[in-house]
C-alpha cells in the first residue's frame, strides 16, 4: 500500500489593527506560500477577532496547579496552537517588541502548564518563525541589534523554553514609504516618500523578502526530517 502522508498544519498569527497594512499583505502571503506547500492554514488575525489581551483570575485562577481549566477563550486558542505542526508570527515592531495585543496573546495562551511547567513540553518538536517589520531602514545601524533583541525574547525566552525544536526570527526592515533614520546627533530624520514605479518595485521586493523568509522556513523543515 502507498504510504499516506498526513495533512500538515500551520498557524499564521496577524497582530495588527489594520486589514489593509503592510503586515496584514504579508501575513496573506505567508498563507499563500503555507498553502502552496501543501499546508492547511489557520489564520488568526488577533485584532480582527477581537482577542483580548488582559490577563484575568480566569487564565490563572489557581497558577500552581498546572491541569486547571484555563477561560474559555484561552483554551480555544491553546487548541489552536496545538493543532499546528508550525507557527508563523507577523508584526510590526514596537519599541523593539511585539505590539500589545501579541504580547497579551503570549501572556494568556502561552500559560503555565500549557507552553511550560512540564517535564514533557506539549508544544515539543513545533517550528515558529517571527516576521517583524521595522520602519528602519536596511542600513541602520540598529537592525542587527533589533533582531538580536527580539530573537532573545521569542526564540530563547520563549519559544525554546516552551519546547519548539525550532524559532526564528527575521527582521523587514523599509517598511515605511518614507526612510527613518537618526542622524549622528540623534535627531529623527524622515526622508522623502517613495511613490510611482520606485514604490511599486519597492515593496515587490519587500514581500519577495518576506516570502523567501518563509520558503527558507519551510525548506528547513524538509533537511531537518
């Protein structure tokens, strides 16, 4: 009999407020890139789903004990993770970390005795990959140090302590139509827009970026198997 392959899943979660931005294109197109690779793909877009990010006694009512019922929404959403083989994570990047509602969404679902608290982890062998997109410019001098910063929050502090056999975390930088850059003095500098065909090949180039990020993700996977 021929050997029957099982359904691979993936889990595409979008934080931001706005349907039409830059972050909601990339996330589609992550989808699309999971989708060609012959993944089945849930997108959780947290702002459109109205996630709420406040931790409640509801998430912890008793934080010791690790089997407890977590809220109703929580729960849902740990399902959600556990039904995905890999993650993907879009964002833009504020102060050098997620938006709120992402963070919110790590503090409530990625709870005590869910991603951790276990001698056998029962996010173990899952693969993440964080897409954050900065206003920087390719050249600032604070993207390599950016993506230092988050990859030792959501790949070290995160991620690998929750049991994911694999987290990476990829800066796109040239996500503002206008450059952002600080001067030697310090000062913010905002540079012209970009706009007709300059536009237009800017930002194919930008989603080509963000796209390789994910076929590289995904050809990972392939070696390491």
């Amino acid at each position: 009999m021929p050997h029957e392959t099982a359904t691979r899943t993936a889990l595409v979660v979008l934080a931001h407020h706005r349907a039409d931005s830059l972050s909601a294109h990339i996330a589609r197109r992550a989808v699309a890139r999971l989708t060609a690779a012959g993944y089945t793909v849930d997108l959780l877009d947290l702002h459109a789903e109205n996630f709420d990010p406040r931790m409640t006694v509801a998430d912890q009512p008793d934080w010791g004990n690790r089997d407890k019922r977590y809220a109703e929404e929580t729960e849902a959403h740990m399902r959600r993770i556990l039904d995905a083989d890999v993650v993907v994570a879009v964002f833009p990047i504020y102060w050098m970390s997620v938006p709120a509602i992402m963070k919110g969404w790590i503090d409530r679902v990625w709870n005590y005795g869910f991603a951790y608290g276990r001698s056998k982890p029962r996010l173990a062998g899952k693969r993440i990959l964080w897409l954050g997109l900065a206003g920087a410019t390719a050249d600032d001098a604070i993207v390599p140090g950016m993506e230092q910063v988050l990859a030792t929050q959501l790949s070290e502090g995160l991620a690998y302590y929750s049991g994911f056999a694999d987290s990476r975390v990829r800066v796109l930088p040239d996500a503002e139509e206008q450059p952002q850059t600080l001067d030697a003095a310090g000062n913010f500098q905002v540079g012209e827009a970009i706009a007709g065909a300059a536009r237009e090949a800017h930002y194919a180039a930008f989603v080509a970026t963000a796209e390789g990020h994910v076929d590289e993700f995904l050809a990972a996977e392939l070696v390491d198997a």
